[in-house]
C-alpha cells in the first residue's frame, strides 16, 4: 500500500513538472492526467508483487546450494539434489509461467466482488482518493507540500547514516549495536541500532502490530531461548553450533513457522466464513427484481464507468481456457525445473489456488 502511494506522488510530481517544462520551452505536450497516472502506479505495483509475490524475499533466492549446506546435508527433508543456483534465464522463466495464473482465477470474481458486492479495497481506494486529489486545481499545491516534507526527512536519514558510519568498528560495535538496555540485555540482542528504515516502518504500521513484535521478542529472545539454550546436552547436542536446524535454530525457525501457520489458518478460515455469511445474507435480502431499479437510481458517471468496467475486460471462457492452459504447462515444466518437486503437488496447487486466492 505504501508504494502504492509513493508511485502515485512521484509520478505526478515528476511528470507534471516535465510537461510544464516542455509547455515553457514551446514544445506541444499532451496533458498529464489522472489516467497515465493511474497506468504509471499499475506499472509499479505490477513491479513489487512479482518481486514479492515471485519469492525474491522468501523462497526463491534460498534455493541455492549454500543454504542447502547451511541446512544440513544429513538434516531430514533436505533432499540431495533440490537446490538449485539462481539465474536470470530460469527464474524468467518460472515467473512467467505461474504469475499470469493469479490473473485468470480472478476474473470470475470482478463483477461480483467490486459492483455488485461493492466491497471495498482499501490500498486500491486510498490510492485512487489520492490521485484524484492531485489532479484538481489544489492538487498541486498538496503535492508540493508533500515532497517538501519527504525530502526534508529523507536528507535527515541520510546524513544520519552518513553519521553512524564514521562510528563503525565492526559486526558488534558503533551505533548499530548501542546497548540501550545494558550489556547483560545486549547479549540476548536487546540494542537499539538506529536504524531508521525500521523507525519509518514502525510509524507506518498500527500500534497493534508495533505491541505484537515487541511482545513476540520479549517472549522470545528474552525468556524463551536463554531457557532453551539451558537446556542444550539435553533437548539437543551441546557439540552443534547455534546456527544448526538440530540446535537452538531448530526451535526458533518451527515455533515461529506453528505461530505463522496457526494464525494464518484461523484468519483464512475466519475470512472465508464471513464472506459466505454476508454473500448468503444479501442474496437472501436482494430481490431479482432490484438489480435493475438500483441501476436506475445509480448517478449517470458510476453507470458509465460500470458499463466501461464490465465491458473492458477478459471474458469468463477465455479466462477458464487460459487457466487449463497455463495449468498445463506449469504441471510440465515447474517439475522439469525442480526435479523434487512431483507434478501432482503443482496440480493440487493449481486446484486449489482459485479458492486460496
């Protein structure tokens, strides 16, 4: 959602002041509206959720051979043979094979979701209330006010990092390893390292999500791992390392992976109720009749845009085709690229990815 926002400020900010430049040097330009605005941040978010959404953060870098031996060669489950070194030509490859799936499983849902159900997306609405904001006549005024401030706190971090690096000695000295608690909390990596990308990212997130991670470290690397280190010869071998999946790393990585996977089950389920409840409850309140007499009472724009909406898109049995397509190939060329990897789990995958999604 943030660079949602970010993509649509910069793109106004750097575009319009590119088209009043050409209008000052006496070049003919086509105007800078809301519509090429919209298509630079759909180019963008399009960008983020293939690195994201593509694995670059998680999985698909961690496939090498190097994490394979940090692993364990001898751990259970770390198959010889599945790692597999990144390249540009392979993970192209992958990447267009099993990201144009997510959009044919979703274009049976937009007229439902979006003018029927009217259900609201908020990174999608905030953004669209803030590119029509700037492209009003006080809109200009806003984005101007607001790049002020980004590069006044942008210069800030900046020089600060400059700062910090003149006081760097090493992994464990400097700023980035202030002992803010005492030395005794330091061990148990309880500092502040002045790191203002984290600052930023806390001002942005709730204080609920802020009260969650601090309570996640205090229980976990305040009382839960000094407990279990003091337990090492007998829960696990005191002759291993920390960093090994059969140590202390072995706990840390499964008891997070249970509180990701319980969670996440809860919320998946939780969602899924919710919305079969509120679609069974406005289908049993919706007459047949209505749909045409609230069309009727609909504004002449929000009709245009939906007759513009529905018409502009994929139809349904081209979106079906293209899913059995693009299917087919995954189950034949996902197990060709990992050869761990069976073409039955890509089909289960690929069955039950629509509901998923």
């Amino acid at each position: 959602p943030n660079l949602n926002v970010s993509a649509a400020l910069l793109a106004y900010v750097i575009l319009q002041s590119w088209t009043k430049i050409l209008k000052k040097a006496n070049f003919t330009s086509t105007p800078f509206t809301k519509q090429e605005n919209t298509i630079i941040q759909t180019c963008a978010v399009a960008c983020y959720s293939i690195a994201v959404g593509g694995g670059f953060g998680s999985y698909l870098l961690g496939l090498n051979k190097n994490t394979y031996e940090q692993a364990g060669i001898d751990t259970s489950g770390n198959t010889p043979g599945s790692h597999k070194e990144p390249k540009l030509d392979w993970m192209i490859g992958f990447l267009f094979v099993v990201s144009f799936v997510g959009l044919l499983a979703l274009v049976p849902l937009r007229k439902i979701m979006i003018i029927d159900y009217k259900l609201p997306y908020p990174s999608g609405t905030a953004t669209a209330v803030l590119i029509n904001g700037f492209h009003t006549p006080k809109g200009d005024k806003m984005a101007k006010k607001q790049v002020k401030g980004f590069m006044k706190v942008f210069s800030f971090s900046f020089l600060w990092s400059f700062f910090q690096w003149f006081y760097s000695g090493g992994d464990q000295c400097g700023f980035a390893n202030f002992p803010t608690f005492g030395l005794k909390a330091w061990k148990q990596s309880f500092f502040f390292d002045f790191d203002m990308t984290y600052v930023g990212a806390g001002m942005i997130c709730s204080h609920i999500v802020n009260l969650s991670l601090l309570l996640g470290a205090v229980l976990s690397w305040g009382i839960m791992w000094p407990l279990i280190t003091e337990r090492k010869g007998a829960w696990f071998p005191s002759s291993l390392p920390q960093s090994s999946m059969k140590s202390l790393m072995g706990y840390k990585v499964f008891i997070s992976i249970a509180l990701l996977l319980g969670d996440g089950l809860y919320n998946f389920v939780r969602t899924l109720y919710f919305t079969f409840r509120n679609i069974y409850a406005t289908l049993q309140t919706k007459k047949p009749e209505s749909s045409s007499s609230e069309e009727k009472n609909l504004p002449l724009d929000e009709l245009q845009r939906n007759e513009i909406f529905i018409r502009e898109s994929i139809p349904f049995w081209l979106a079906c085709i293209g899913y059995l397509i693009f299917s087919l190939i995954s189950i034949i060329v996902i197990p060709i690229m990992f050869p761990a990897l069976k073409w039955y789990y890509v089909l289960v995958a690929y069955v039950f990815a629509p509901a998923l999604s």
